[in-house]
C-alpha cells in the first residue's frame, strides 16, 4: 500500500507554513517600526516639555516642574530632571538620570536607549528662551514608547495567533493524514479478507473433491506395492506414487485446516505442559517453562498444530530448534512453588517463542511469509504459517518474526489474558 499525503492534507500544512511565516514577516516589519515610531514619540515629548518651559520664563519651582511632567505623563513622559547652573535641581521624580548627567561640560542634546525607554538630555537649550542670565540650563528626561509599545505587543499578538493557528491546521494536517492511512489500511485488510474467503471456498471445494478419489488412489498403489518384490522396479514406482499421494493428502488436509472458521474450543490448558509434550515427538529440540503460567485459555488441539508447525519450519531451517513458554506481566507467582510458576493467570500475556540457528528471515519477507501459499522452499504447500497465523488471530493473540539473539529466527506468539476468541 502506498502512504502518500493526501492532497488536502498537503493544502493544510501549506496553508499553515503560509500563515505563519506572514505572522513572522508583519512582527519583523512592526519591530523595525518600532524604532522610529519610538524615537518620533521621543521628540515630540521633547519638544512639548520644551515649549512648556520655554513659556515659564525662568527656572521653575518643583511644582511647575511636576505640572508639566503630570502634563505629558500621557504621553509616555516618566521622568524630568533640570540642573542651573548654579547647582540647583529641579526633580519631578527619581534621581538616576541627575547623577549620570548632571556634569556642567554637557551641550546639545544626547539621546540614549535603556530597553524600551529613550533618554534625552538637554543643554543650554532654553538660553534664548528665558532670556541672557538666566544660567545654563541642563534638562534630562525619560520616555516610554506608549504608541510602540502597543505596536509591538499587538505584532507579538498576531505572532501568536498566527502559531497557534499554524499548529491547529498542522495538528489538522496530521489527524487528517493518519485517517487516511488508516483507512486506507482498513480498506486493505478488508480487500485482504474478501481475497482470503475466495481463496477459501476455492480451495474448500477442490479438497473435499480431490479427497475421495485421492484416498482410493493412495489406497490401490499401496496395496499395489505390497505386492510387488522388494527392490523391483515397478515397487518403486508405485511406493513413489504412494509418497505423492501422501503429499497431495498433506495439502488438501492443510487446505481445510485453513479454511476451518468459527468459535475455539477453549479450556484451562497447562502451556508447559503442552509444550513439553509437542517438543517430545521431535529430536534435538529444547525448551523452557519455568516461567509458564500453570493454567491459560487456550484451543490446546489448535495450538499443538501451531506449536508442530513452528518446530518443523525451525529444524528444517537450522536446528537445533528452542522452545520458550513463559507469562509476562500481571502473572502473580507462588514463591512457594519450586519453579516459581504462576499459581494464577490474572492479567498478563502468554509468551511462546519457537527459535532457530538458521539464515532467519528477510526483513521484507517477515510479512509475507504469513501470507497463504507464500514459501521459500521446493517442496510444501506455504499454508503452514498462514494457518499458524489464523489460530493464533483467532486466540486474540499475534504472531511475528524477529531475529533470534543466537542467529537464526525467532517467531514470537503472544496472547494476552481473558482475550477473545475471533472468528
């Protein structure tokens, strides 16, 4: 199945890459605003402190002072300081800016940027003004950029609307995406099982046609080969069709066991044991359950063909095959019993693994291989891990292949606790 984006989805995140990079531009162009529209505030308050001292004719009182502060404190103004030049000062709140430019050597008017705030400071500006001896005059004040800062804060704003309106399409984007592929994937299992049910009635129909007349077969070339001396010619002929037959009966019986649907006979079944007895049947084969739950919910007569399955393909890919049945998680252990078994199965997942020192498996074949009538060898019918498959599936449970630690394959059953029986 190929994932590509679906093209709404692709739109979305367009459109929200767009959304947000205009955000950025329009704060970038507002923050280089911001200087001038700061320095322009600057000087009008300048200007308007200035007239006003220019119309008091000489140096003010303190309370003239704070009048005209009071007056332009609107207008950014936070600050105003004035110094004689016989030492006397004037403040209409704080004192930093008098003891940082409070020396007699100023002239002309000095800007300077601390944050947001401008200074200025003012020398002998007001000589004219007020007239030949009065005394140098030395002015110093700080604005706050009332009309930037607004200017700025509402650039921060849409920035932040803007990301968060490019993280809800995002989010979107992805939800939207992994819908589809969802679906897509839905779509897939549902056309998978539409091409299994086929193949089912399919292959249903021809075993039950081929098995009469493949039984009566088996049985006359059996019965011919008996017949014959040992080591003629013709006895060998037919005990090969007899070997044939039997592989042809192997097949159609394969072909009905995974084609075979409906409910589980489930019952309390000891998963060591049941693994102890499989593994008997074959030679070379190890394994270990000192980990296993003493009881699970299992279709112990499906299983064991899943179990005989798994150790075949494991000694036909490299013995010596290994056997692991254990629980994991939720299992509640008797530390009174020898082998620390689980006395009860509450919760938790019933873990079997069937490992190999063979080649393993490709990693673009771990999926394929449980498809029906897909194998790797010469001689088998590539039903066995599909049928595997379906009667773990069928446990609630799942089924996959990794690579052993030792080499090899390792394919790993897991069927978690009170799971239901599928169909």
């Amino acid at each position: 199945m190929t994932r590509r984006v679906p093209p709404l989805a692709a739109a979305i995140v367009l459109i929200a890459a767009g959304l947000l990079a205009t955000a950025w531009s329009t704060r970038r162009t507002i923050n280089d605003a911001f200087e001038a529209v700061r320095d322009g505030e600057a000087f009008a308050v300048q200007r308007g402190v200035r007239g006003d001292l220019a119309d008091l004719g000489g140096f003010p009182t303190s309370e003239e002072l704070a009048a005209i502060a009071a007056e332009h404190a609107s207008e950014g103004l936070v600050y105003l300081a004035m110094l004689d030049g016989k030492g006397r000062v004037q403040v209409s709140t704080g004192t930093a800016l008098v003891e940082r430019g409070g020396r007699a050597d100023r002239t002309g008017v000095k800007v300077e940027h601390v944050g947001a705030r401008t200074r200025i400071e003012m020398r002998s500006l007001l000589r004219r003004a007020w007239g030949p001896g009065k005394g140098a005059i030395w002015v110093a004040m700080e604005v706050e950029p009332v009309q930037a800062r607004d200017l700025r804060s509402a650039a921060t704003k849409t920035l932040a609307l803007g990301a968060i309106g490019a993280l809800v399409l995002t989010g979107f984007a992805i939800w939207l995406v992994r819908a589809e592929l969802l679906r897509r994937k839905r779509e897939g299992e549902r056309e998978r099982e539409r091409r299994l049910a086929s193949l089912g009635e399919m292959s249903a129909v021809l075993a039950h046609e081929i098995r009469n007349p493949l039984a009566s077969l088996k049985g006359n070339a059996q019965l011919l080969a008996a017949s014959l001396p040992e080591g003629d010619k013709p006895r060998a002929k037919a005990e090969r069709v007899v070997d044939e037959a039997v592989r042809l009966e192997k097949l159609t019986q394969d072909l009905l066991a995974f084609v075979r649907t409906g409910e589980l006979a489930r019952a309390e079944v000891e998963p060591g044991a049941l693994v102890r007895e499989v593994t008997a049947s074959f030679d070379g084969v190890t394994f270990e359950d000192d980990r296993a739950p003493l009881s699970w919910s299992l279709d112990a007569a499906r299983m064991r063909e899943v179990l005989v399955n798994l150790i075949e393909n494991a000694i036909a890919a490299g013995p010596p095959a290994h056997v692991r049945v254990a629980g994991e998680g939720g299992a509640a252990r008797d530390s009174a019993s020898p082998t620390g078994q689980a006395r009860t199965a509450k919760g938790g997942t019933l873990v079997i693994e069937v490992s190999d020192r063979g080649p393993g498996v490709k990693p673009d074949e771990r999926d394929k291989i449980f498809e029906p009538f897909y194998t790797g060898k010469t001689r088998g019918t590539g039903l066995g891990l599909a049928i595997a498959k379906r009667v773990v599936e069928l446990h609630g449970g799942t089924i996959r292949v990794d690579d052993a630690p030792a080499g090899g394959a390792l394919f790993r059953i897991e069927i978690p606790h009170g799971a239901h029986s599928g169909r």
